[in-house]
C-alpha cells in the first residue's frame, strides 16, 4: 500500500476521532466534569486544541506505523492491531494514574483515549484490507 494512502487514511480517522471528541469534549464542559480549576500535569486545564492535536497526531503516527509494519512483514494487520491495542492500553494508563483528577474527568479522558485509538486502529485496518483486496486500487 502507498504510504500517501495510509497517511490519508490515518488524517481521515484522526478528523473523525477529534469532531467526536471535541462533542465529548464540549458534552463534559457542560456538566461541569471537564472545568478550567482542575489543573492538568502540564500546569494548564483540559483545553480544546490539544485535544484536537492528541486526536489527530497518533492517525498520521499510526498511518506510519502501518505503513513500516507493511513493509517488514507478511501479516501486518495482525501485527498492527497487537501493536496498536498494547500502545492504547498504555496510554489509558496516563488518565487513570493522573494524580488530583475527579473521577468523573479521569472517565472522559480515558474515553477520548480509547475513542482515538479504538477507532483509528479500526479505520486503518479497514482502509489496509480494503486497499490489499483491490478496492481502492
């Protein structure tokens, strides 16, 4: 598979994951889950933009990966998502283990997390097979 065609694919699902988060994002400002007093390790409260980034950064890095797996090995979509679902458990450790969150925003965070990897895991894989079986030839 083309790498232009991975990477648009990847861009594609991180669009996709950071209009859903951002609706998550906008739905937990409004019931006050997600508010500007409960500071972030970073110093800074929970804003938009780097929810945006954090949703659409790890399609194009993911896109990457696919695309280097693709090159080294016979069965890369299995390996992709093994590969894929490790580096998501990890990350879901961040917003767990983050110490002075409510429960409540550790929650959202923890679902945005497995919202961008679940779904772009799932776009890529889909968009590779596709590719692979001639449809987008």
């Amino acid at each position: 598979m083309k790498i232009q065609n991975l990477l648009k694919s990847g861009i594609i699902a991180g669009l996709i994951v950071a209009t859903i988060n951002i609706i998550l994002y906008y739905i937990a400002k409004s019931l006050g889950i997600v508010n500007d007093e409960i500071i972030l390790p970073n110093g800074s409260p929970l804003q938009l933009l780097p929810v945006v980034i954090s949703s659409i950064l790890p399609g194009i890095v993911a896109a990457l990966v696919l695309w280097g797996i693709s090159k080294i090995s016979k069965n890369p979509v299995k390996i992709f998502t093994l590969v894929g679902l490790g580096f998501l458990l990890v990350t879901m450790i961040g917003p767990v283990a983050t110490p002075n969150l409510t429960v409540g925003f550790k929650i959202v965070l923890s679902l945005m997390h497995f919202i961008a990897g679940g779904f772009i895991i799932y776009f890529l894989r889909r968009s590779f097979i596709s590719y692979e079986n001639g449809s987008n030839k």
